[in-house]
C-alpha cells in the first residue's frame, strides 16, 4: 500500500526567534522528521530544489527523513512542502516550492544500508552520502559532493563544485564542471572528469584489468595506485602537471606527450623511444596502455615502491 502521506504537517516547529537571526538571514524556518518502515534492498529518489543532503545507510529497516524548510517569512513556508511516498522498500521524497522567492530545505535521510539510490538531485546545495552500499546517482548543480566508506557504483555530478571520496569501493564516476575531484577509494576503478579544476586519486586494489580514466582542461591530475592489476590508465590534461605513482613491478606500456615541459621515470624501462616532449617504451615486461597527455605541464611517473 502506498503511503504517500500527506507529509506536510511537521512533527516539530522551530521558528527562529532570534530578532538578529531574522535581519541577517531573512528566513524562518520548520524543521520536520518522518519515520517508516522501509525493508532493506530497496530504492531511494531524492529531488530537492535548493538545499543540501545527507544520505546515510544504517543496520535498520527503516527510513528516516529528517531536516528543516525555510523561507523569507511564515506565509512563504507555509507554500513549502515536504513529500515523503514510501511503498515496501521504495521510497520518494520531493521538496514542493513556488517557482520564485527564497525558498529551500535542507535534509538528512537514514536508509537502511543497501539502499540504491535511483537519483538523489539538489539545484543549490552539497550532497553527502555515507556506508551505502548499492550505488547509485547524484546530481548537484551547485554544491559539493562527498562520499563516505561506500562500497557500490556511483555517478556524480555537478555544475560547480568539488567532488570527494573517502574509504571508498566500486566503480566510480565523478563529472564536474568547476571544481576538483580527489579522495581515496579501496577498490574497483573510476572515471574522473573535470573541466576547470585537478583530480588527485589514489586507489589501493583496482578491479583486475578496469580502465582508470582521469581528463581535465584546467587542472593538474596525480593518481596513485598501491597495486597494478593489467589496468589500462588514460591520463589528461590540457593546462597542468601529470604525476602517476606505480608500483616497482608494473608491467605496462608507456605512451607520454607533453608539448612544453620534460617527461621523467623513475620506473626502468625497455623498448625505449624518447625525445624532448616524448617517452614511449615498456614498464617491465609491457602490457595495457598507459597514457598521459598534457599540453604546457611537466609528467612525471614516480615509484611507489612494493
């Protein structure tokens, strides 16, 4: 059965009473929480028009939808409403706002741990999501993305705005416009794309023959793998350095351009061919492709030992 409750009516309210709140902020605000049984494996969709998020999973099988609304006074919040539509293990939730005026909410969603996330979208605000474990998408036009210890397939974008893993697994994919895109992820692979902004990632268990791509137009970009497993790896960026940390017993084959800076390896190589702005050649016994490109930055490939 379809619960889409007509959530609307908080089960707390807190205006701000503060008089010099008021006059800086312009705002009042309601904060609101809903509680429902939600059965584990199942599906979230979260679509907020201007505010953040935060998405955490948890060991119950329940949701949990908490968080505020505001707006320039109580006659506007009033026109903003908070839905919540749970059915068995998928769940819905819109934020409902006029077209004009300063309107917005702010949340934070408990979910039970290996809920996938369909799509979880915000127009002006930063989207976090913590020990999920299914994947999913996110969207931010304006805001920050942050990723905490999850351990399924991700897409990220955003317009403007950072991009940031932490303790991370799966395939990741991170889209940006303006802003950087960096972190640590365990394991599984990434495709990291920026327009104006550097990429800095390290993984320490890439998935057995994964492609790890990392492209940038302004930016520098470094990655760092603690283990080479056959991984194809294309590195770019137009305006900025490259640097690739390695193990000592990569076995690849290098392919490096730079049209205006030096290229150096600390790793041996065979079958070398080189020249001022080229080095192409064998790591080891060679293997999948490693490309790096970069139009006015130095490249540099490092040994990270092992």
């Amino acid at each position: 059965m379809t619960r889409a409750a007509v959530l609307i009516v908080p089960l707390s309210l807190a205006l701000l009473c503060s008089c010099d709140d008021m006059v800086q902020f312009g705002h009042v605000q309601q904060d609101f929480h809903y509680s429902y049984a939600m059965q584990p494996g199942g599906h979230l969709d979260v679509e907020n028009r201007n505010g953040g998020m935060s998405i955490i999973g948890w060991d119950r099988n329940s949701i949990d939808v908490a968080g505020s609304k505001y707006a320039g006074n109580e006659s506007e919040l009033s026109q903003v409403r908070i839905k919540v539509d749970v059915n068995g293990n998928a769940a819905t939730i819109v934020t409902e706002s006029p077209d004009w005026g300063n309107y917005g909410a702010h949340y934070t969603i408990r979910v039970p741990r290996n809920t996938a996330v369909g799509r979880a979208k915000s127009t002006n605000g930063n989207v976090t999501v913590e020990d999920l474990t299914s994947g999913g998408t996110l969207v931010s036009t304006n805001g920050r993305m942050t990723l905490h210890r999850d351990d399924g397939n991700f897409d990220v974008r955003t317009t403007n705005g950072s991009v940031e893993y932490e303790d991370c697994s799966g395939l990741e994919r991170a889209e940006t416009t303006n802003g950087s895109v960096k972190g640590t992820l365990k394991s599984g692979s990434f495709e990291a794309h920026t327009t104006n902004g550097s990429i800095d990632l390290t993984l320490d268990n890439p998935g057995r023959g994964q492609q790890l791509r990392a492209e940038t137009t302004n930016g520098s970009v470094q990655i760092a793998l603690n283990q080479f497993l056959e991984n194809p790896i294309r590195a770019q960026t137009t305006h900025g350095s490259l640097t690739l940390r390695l193990p000592h017993n990569t076995d690849a084959h290098l392919d490096a351009h730079t049209s205006l800076a030096r290229i150096s390896s600390d790793l041996p190589m065979s079958a070398e061919e080189s020249d001022k702005h080229e080095l192409h050649g064998n790591l080891g016994s060679g293997g999948p492709v490693i490309s790096v490109t970069t139009s006015t930055g130095p490249i540099h490939i490092e040994d990270g030992g092992r």
